[in-house]
C-alpha cells in the first residue's frame, strides 16, 4: 500500500460520511442588530469579513473581530450581536422576512459589520468521526497566521456568492468544504501531542499507515501485530502510540470504523443486513446487530429506516 495516501484519510472520511456545505446568508449588520440561531444537527459556522460583533454561546461571551472564523462543530444554540444588550431576532423569523437578494441587511443605522454564515450537514450527527474530535467551539482569530491563510477562499466564496453565476451553489459548497477542511488543519496543528485524536495522529508516517491499512480494509480481522509489523513498529509501539494519538485502542477504532461503513451501505443499498454484516467483517448476523445498536442508538434496520424517512 502507498502509505502517502493514508495522509488523505481525512478528506476519504468526509467523502463517505457525505458532509456537505451550504453557505445559507451573507448578511450586512448595522448596529443595534442581534440574531438567535437555534439548537441544529449541524455544524455552523460564521466567518467575519469586516466590523465586529459578540457571540454568545452558553453563559460564555466571546468578541469576534475582522478576519475572524468560527466553527460551532455540534450545532449548539447561540446568539450574535453588535452588542450583548441588542435585542436579538430569532433565525427563521428573520430568514423568513428578508429578501431574494445575495445580501440581507439586518438592524438599524449604526456601525456596519458583515458575516458570512454556513451550515455544514452530515448524517449522523451525534458521531461523526471528524467532528466530534472537536471541542465546543473553534475559533480562529483574524489576525492569526491560520485564519489569514483562509482568506484567499473566503475572498473566493463571498465572491462566488455575491455573483451568483450559473452553477453558484456547487462552488460555494465545494469552497465551504476546502474552508472546513483548512479549519480542521489549523485546530490540529494547534494542539499538544494527542490532543487533536486520530487527525493528529495522520501527521505521524507510522500511525497513518496503521489507520489507512484499517481503512482500506475494515472487514479484515486485524491484529495489531499485523498492523504494527505494515507500519514498521513493534506492537507495544504501535498500542502505545496509537492509544496515546488517537484516544483508543486499534480494534476499538476499527470496530468504530466498520460501523461507520455499514451506516453508509444502510443508507446507499438495498442489501440485506446478513450481506453488510459480512462486508463489514461479521459472520453473525446477531453480532453485527448488537455491535451496530452499541454504536448507533439504533439497529441498523431501524436506522435504514430512519435515514429513508
């Protein structure tokens, strides 16, 4: 295997779970403003290309400047404002007022600051494998070396949406998906040894190695010994290193990762459960079930049925 495209697990990861992101305003704010965005199964994210403004989040406040990137990873409710004392207008109210046009005004007469928002939605939620390794929220300030390297696709995606040429909505989406993945870059790089999981651990030759042998064949019984003697190491090295980077043992995060894939072929097929069972590495019917339910809060005929509906 070229163990240098193991380095791309992360982008494999994105494509199979089907994130996928969607720029829904560009909105100028003039002073007093305030918008209340509502609990989502999605991550959001705000982008601030000029003035300033207040997120609250939780009992939390945070002032966000020029420049700066916001990434709510799960979706919690939150609010943003000129000022924490600007009364602020619920989402869908104001969604629902505002015109046709590529850019909404919201407020009064005031200072003017302008925010680009975006949604990124997946299917499930509650475990993706990306982002749950992320802390409540990311933030990345203007001024800082990571957020201006996002600039020049920033520039590109509000000038894309501004446009709204034909076939706008699929290059917005497609430089949403670039903005997530070079946010995701800069958090990882941010962190301390182990502290960014399994995205961390792709900058490690060995341990990229390990987890895209796993990801090339998740239905292969695999031994650490195996993996660690594919990857160059010992096996106390492997375990050792692999616990350590990525939050779990080897087998615990392939079980993880067959369930994932057979979340995707409930959602994509129509095989029967005994044939993605065995696909994902289950002689047992009964085994895969119960493992599926452990993982997902559901079993997987009920899950098929819900990711349908």
């Amino acid at each position: 295997m070229d163990v240098s495209g193991a380095s791309d697990l992360l982008g494999q990861i994105l494509e199979r779970t089907r994130l996928r992101g969607q720029l829904y305003c560009r909105t100028v704010a003039r002073a007093p403003w305030g918008l209340r965005f509502p609990a989502a199964a999605a991550a959001i994210l705000h982008l601030v290309t000029s003035g300033t403004c207040h997120l609250m989040h939780g009992r939390e406040m945070l002032a966000l400047g020029p420049g700066d990137v916001l990434l709510l990873p799960r979706g919690d409710g939150h609010a943003m404002a000129d000022s924490p004392r600007s009364p602020k207008v619920p989402l869908a109210q104001w969604l629902a007022e505002r015109g046709d046009g590529p850019t909404h005004v919201l407020g009064g007469r005031g200072v003017e600051t302008r925010v680009l928002c975006g949604v990124f939605a997946f299917d499930e939620p509650g475990a993706h494998p990306v982002l749950r390794l992320l802390p409540a929220r990311v933030h990345l300030r203007g001024g800082s070396e990571a957020a201006r390297a996002l600039s020049p696709t920033v520039s590109l995606l509000e000038r894309e949406y501004e446009r709204g040429e034909r076939g706008a909505s699929v290059v917005v989406s497609r430089l949403l998906d670039v903005l997530l993945v070079q946010v995701l870059r800069a958090w990882a790089d941010a962190q301390s040894p182990g502290g960014a999981g399994w995205l961390g651990a792709l900058g490690d030759r060995t341990l990229a190695s390990a987890l895209g042998w796993m990801h090339s064949e998740p239905a292969r019984d695999w031994s650490v010994s195996e993996l660690a003697r594919r990857s160059g190491t010992s096996r106390a090295t492997l375990a050792r290193r692999f616990a350590a980077e990525v939050g779990m043992a080897p087998r615990a995060y392939l079980t993880r990762l067959r369930m994932q894939e057979a979340a995707a072929q409930l959602r994509e097929s129509n095989d029967g459960l005994a044939s993605i069972a065995a696909r994902v590495g289950y002689d047992s019917e009964f085994a895969f079930n119960r493992a599926f339910r452990r993982a997902m809060g559901v079993p997987p005929g009920q899950y098929r049925r819900l990711a349908r509906s």
